[in-house]
C-alpha cells in the first residue's frame, strides 16, 4: 500500500467509526464463550483468547481490502421510511430491486452475516478448526455490529446534524467508561431458525434505537456547559480532544442502559448464530478438535471469569493492542 495523504486519512477515520470498540468487540466475543452449550464449550473455552483476540480482524482488514467496509453497517434510512418493510431480504430480490452496487454502496451486513453463517456451518462439517476459529471470531464481529444503531444510518457520526464524534462516543468511550459495571448475561444460546431473517431482525431492532441515539446527545449538548464539554486527555503519545468523563455520564445516563442492553443482546445473538451454526452442520465431536488442552490454572480462571458473568457482575481480562501484536 502506498501510504498517500489519502489513506491515512481514510485509516483515521475506519479508527474513529470502524464499530463497536476494540473493548466491547473482545468483550462481546469473549463473553458469547459462556453460553454455549456443555458439548461445544470445551473447545470454544480452550480458544477463548484466539476468538477473543480475532474479534477486531475484520476491522483490521479494512485497511488492505477496500470491498470490507460496506460489510459492517447498513444505511438503512437511505431506503426511506420504514426501510426495513421495503428492502427483501433475499440478496438477489433486493439486488433486482435496488442493483447490487446499491446494496454495496449502502452496506450489506445482515447479507454478510448470512455469509459467515454458512461458512461457519461448512467448517463445523469440515472438521476444520482454524476455518471454524476464524470464521466464528468475523461472524461474531458482523453480529456485533449490526446491534450498533449508528451502524443503521447514513448519519452514522452525527455529521449530518452537527454532532460529529457521536460514533466513538456512544461504541467506544461509554462503553470503555461503564462497560466494567454492566450485566451482560441473558440466558444460553438458544437456535435460530432463519439466520438471514434474524440478522434484520436485530437491524430493524438497533434501527428503531437511531433517534433517540441522536436526539439525547443533542438535547445534552444544549444544556450542558459548553466549556465542560470536551478535555485533553493523552492517547498514546498523542494529546487528543475527547468528550469529558462528565458529559460521558450524563449521556449514559440518558440512554437508560441502551448500551448495555444492545452490548447483552450481542453477546446472546453471537453465541446463538454460533450454537445454530454448529446444529445445522449435525453437531460434530468438537472435543476432538482441542489442540491444547487448557492448564489447570486457565481452567480455574475461565471458570471464575464464567461464574461472574453469569452472576452479573463481570470483570473480564480485557487485551491491549500491545498485548495482542
Ligand atoms: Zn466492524
């Protein structure tokens, strides 16, 4: 690649909307271990920090492959109103009716996780583990970001209504901020009987949250000082602008648990295309798939970490960057 003006640009701005942040990405990932099923978990567990660490590839791959981008959002609000009563969900149906370049353009999310789904079942079949590594960690990736509303709107940093940095605010800062605090355990996997129908379900479901996403953080910033607004806070070696922890608060206060609740959704829908993926390829012997056992302190440790998501109250070892290069 050669590193022009223009693709550092486009690197900073796939670092300030790319989706979900790093933090909540492994979290949801990680998280999703804990509600498989007895004959999956053991494998998954023994994988935990693979599918944890590989929970951002697929942002990651937005810097060499152009195509990737349209695959995390779908600008809904570009179909117009009740976007999701217009556009059929079968790709073909609504590449006639819109032309796949359309769909392209305007994001194709819920068709990608559809895709992962069956790549996902055809590695379960194959007995592959490094297809059924990788491709659970980007399912889990397309799943999670589908639950983000601002990945549903053409509006997606608030550009289009002066709230630009509304995007990193509500995936990244909050959660980074609160997400320590958060009960994220809403019961086990469960099948999912139509994975294309269930990815817009769960777009029409964070689509209906887009308003009042923008239209708290507008009414706070009408209220709020302006001069409280913003600090210099150090990122890296970098002394960056970024909004205040008290302007954090009041947002998150205002959203009333949104983001916990989209973030517990995530983890419920990940495990569940997950657990779905592995019923529709006939439930194979993953236990013979564990290259390397986990030692008796990890165990112990996965264990604990297990017990208190599912008690509510979570503090999961989240990784660096530099932990991960
Ligand atoms: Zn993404």
């Amino acid at each position: 690649m050669k590193w022009t003006t223009r693709t550092i640009a486009g690197i900073t701005l796939i670092l300030l909307f790319s989706s979900w942040g790093f933090f909540a990405h492994y979290r949801i990932n990680r998280l999703a271990v804990f509600i498989l099923p007895k004959a999956m978990s053991g494998f998954y567990k023994s994988n935990i920090d693979y599918i944890t660490a590989h929970a951002i590839s697929a942002d990651k791959r937005r810097y060499v492959d152009s195509t990737e981008a349209p695959r995390h959002y779908l600008d809904a609000d570009h179909y117009g109103k009740d976007p999701f009563r217009k556009i059929p969900q079968n790709w073909d149906d609504a590449a006639f009716k819109y032309t796949a370049d359309t769909l392209d353009k305007y994001g194709t999310v819920p068709w990608t996780i559809q895709y992962n789904y069956y790549k996902l079942v055809k590695a379960f079949k194959a007995h592959d583990t490094t297809a059924i590594l990788n491709t659970s960690a980007n399912l889990g990736h397309y799943v999670a970001d589908a639950h983000v509303p601002l990945h549903l709107t053409q509006n997606y940093n608030g550009q289009l209504t002066n709230q630009t940095g509304i995007h990193a605010l509500w995936e990244s800062r909050l959660p980074e901020l609160f997400g320590d605090h958060y009960n994220y355990f809403a019961g086990k996997a469960r099948y999912i009987d139509d994975p294309l129908k269930e990815a817009f379900l769960i777009c029409s479901t964070s689509f209906k949250s887009v308003d009042s996403v923008l239209r708290f953080e507008r009414i706070l910033n009408k209220s709020f000082p302006a001069d409280k607004k913003y600090v210099m806070t150090q990122r890296g070696k970098r002394n960056v602008k970024d909004y205040s922890p008290a302007y954090c608060k009041a947002y998150q206060t205002m959203l009333k648990g949104m983001i916990e609740r989209r973030m517990r959704s995530a983890i419920l829908a990940v495990g569940s295309y997950w657990y779905s993926a592995w019923v529709d390829a006939g439930q194979p012997d993953l236990n013979k798939l564990i290259e390397q056992p986990l030692s008796n302190t990890e165990k112990t440790n996965i264990q604990l970490e297990e017990n208190a998501f599912k008690a509510g109250k979570i503090k999961v070892p989240v990784m660096t960057d530099a932990e991960k290069d």
